[in-house]
C-alpha cells in the first residue's frame, strides 16, 4: 500500500508530499517547492529510499526545490505534462517576481501524457492530465489505497485559480467533474495547499464544483486559491 506524508514549505506552506510503497520502501517526492536538505532528510528519517521526483506543474511554489534535491539525490524528476513547460522556463522569473531565491529554468527528466503509470515499489500510480489551473497540470492516482495527489487542481473547500496566464475556468471544472469525481467519492486527496479531503466530501460541500453548486450555476471562474 501506499503512504504519505505532507511537509508544508515556501511562505505560501506548499504540500510538499513523499509518498513510499510500504512493502518496499521505494519512494519519490511529489512537488518539492522548497528546502531540499529538510525534505532529503525526512526521507531519511522514514528510512525509505528515495527514487523519483513527481511533479504535478509548474509553479515555483512546487516545483522550487526540484533540480536541488534530484542534484542532492541523484534521482529523475518525472513530469509535468509539457504543456507546462513555459512556466518551467519562466522560474527565474517567478522566483523574481515573488521574492524567492534564485532558481534556474527545469527541464524534467520525463514529460508525463495522461494515462501514463509510474511504478514505486509495488505501487502503480495512474496519470491524469487534468488542465485548468495551468495547461500542463497532473494529478497522480494509486487506485489500491484510494489515495490522490492533486496539485492546486482543487482544494478542501475550493478550487485552483484559472487566472494565471493559459489557466481555463471552465476546463479546470471539468478537469475535477470529469476526471477526478469518477475515481469514487471515497478516494482521499492530497491537496497543493491546506487539509487532506475527500472528494465526496468535495462534491457535497465545495461551493465551487459541489454536486449542488454545478446543478443550479454552473462553474467556472477564475476565482479559486493558489
């Protein structure tokens, strides 16, 4: 089975989440956005071993601390999907425009398409591209634990913003309507930000895409968190 364990970094407290195969204790980090030392130790300190970086997109606040950890490491950093890669270019930039530290332009090691599979240990993570809140965006899914790694796609209680440049309202809706909902409401999400969830929980108390919201409204606008 799987497990996991979250460790807010960057001021805007980015889960940063290492995920282990339990029976063999192969791991990866999904969305390292900061401070590559502590989360090279916490790996350590779980006395798992370390074999991959997984990247859901392409903001700095996830993917920071990339290139740093795979250098400390020596393990690949396995996606976003390409469509991201524009942002990936851009890190000097964002790192520039929200005060961070410097970070160099990532390309990763293994661009992700949807329906992809990445084996950790005994586990199979399933890919879904899943765009909206950047065109590139994935989310990770291990079926056998009922557990998902979904990036800013959706939050406890909201939705990623679709404002960020060839971020899409109304294909970020349908991302989470379409593709994540039919995984089952008992699935548990590891959200970019915030609590752990649900997406039962999601579909009957999200005021952005709940079950209620979309049959009365509809969704769609940019005005989600992260």
């Amino acid at each position: 089975m799987l497990r996991h364990l979250s460790h807010p970094v960057t001021p805007l407290a980015q889960n940063a989440t290492l995920i282990w195969c339990d029976t063999t204790g192969a791991a990866a980090w999904v969305d390292p956005g900061a401070d590559a030392a502590t989360l090279e130790r916490i790996a350590q300190d779980q006395g798992v071993r370390l074999e991959k970086i997984l990247l859901t997109h392409g903001h700095l606040d996830h993917v920071g601390a990339g290139a740093e950890l795979a250098r400390r490491t020596g393990v690949p950093i396995i996606g976003p999907h390409r469509d991201d890669a524009f942002w990936l270019d851009q890190l000097p930039a964002q790192a520039q425009i929200f005060g961070f530290p410097e970070v160099a332009p990532l390309v990763p090691d293994q661009w992700l398409e949807d329906g992809d599979t990445i084996e950790l240990g005994q586990t199979t993570l399933h890919v879904l591209h899943c765009p909206g809140h950047t065109p590139g965006h994935v989310v990770f899914h291990d079926p056998e634990s009922h557990l998902a790694l979904v990036g800013d796609v959706l939050f406890h209680g909201a939705i990623g913003r679709s404002d960020f440049p060839r971020g899409n309202g109304r294909q970020l809706v349908a991302s989470i309507t379409e593709r994540l909902w039919p995984l089952g409401d008992d699935v548990r999400f590891v959200p970019g930000h915030g609590p752990e969830s649900t997406f039962g929980e999601e579909r009957r108390n999200n005021p952005f895409v709940g079950d209620h919201v979309l049959a009365s409204t509809g969704a769609g606008t940019g005005r989600g968190r992260f």
